[in-house]
C-alpha cells in the first residue's frame, strides 16, 4: 500500500510529489494510533503532514526535527498520482 502526496515548500516554486511507504504507513499508526484506512473519515493536517515528513526524513531528503520541517511546507495535500504508477 502507497500514498501519494504533494507538497508545496515555502523556498520552492514547484510541488513535491511524495510517496509514503508501508514504513511510513506504519510508523504513523503507531504514532496515532490510527489505521490509515481511517484517514478519509477524519483528515487532520497533523495526519498528512506527519506521513509526507516521514517519506521525507526516510528518503534523506530531510534531516530536520518534524516540527522543524513543518515550518518550511507551505501546503499538503493529496496527489493526483495514481500510488501504484509511482516507484
């Protein structure tokens, strides 16, 4: 399982296309507690930018704390992408 997100940086002019792993996947139910198949029935900004930094710090594309990282996004949101035509 794959989700896909896009996110806009505040130093950059093109959105990101992120793809959110089953580590990620897992990493944020455990953090919430939370099945991501519950995350259409109640979507906080927290949820989505939690798993887009995760994919983030995974991949080494950012070594900042989350809160840290959070102050550079300047939106998120779900991706057109189709998650399994993603790599």
């Amino acid at each position: 399982m794959k989700i896909n997100l896009r996110v806009e940086y505040t130093n950059s002019k093109e959105p990101k296309e992120i793809v959110c792993g089953a580590s990620d996947l897992v990493a944020f139910e455990d953090k919430f507690n939370l099945s991501v198949t519950k995350l259409g029935e109640d979507t906080k900004l927290t949820h989505l930018l939690f798993l887009a930094y995760r994919s983030e710090f995974r991949t080494k594309s950012t070594a900042l704390a989350f809160e840290e990282w959070i102050d550079t996004v300047e939106t998120v949101g779900a991706s057109d992408l189709d998650p399994k035509s993603v790599a």
